[in-house]
C-alpha cells in the first residue's frame, strides 16, 4: 500500500485584487456577485 507524503482531500484557491480595488471584500463574500474569476489555461 502506498501513503502520500502530502495531505489527501485538501485545496487551496487564492484570489488576487488589485490593491485600489474596495469593490470586492474577504469580509463580505457577496462582493463576488457578478464578477468573473479566471484561471490558467490547462489548470485542473
């Protein structure tokens, strides 16, 4: 049987704004209505 070195069933996502951007909060997740999160192409 093989065991993993890292953790199994854990993800982390990181979403970046521009410093002058007040529009969108960590505090307040509404503040994500209607906007569009983009990804590298080819990420899983």
């Amino acid at each position: 049987m093989s065991f993993p070195d890292l953790p199994m069933g854990s993800e982390a996502y990181y979403i970046y704004i521009d410093a002058e951007n007040r529009e969108i909060t960590a505090e307040n997740p509404a503040s994500f209505n209607g906007k569009r999160i983009g990804v590298n192409k080819g990420s899983i």
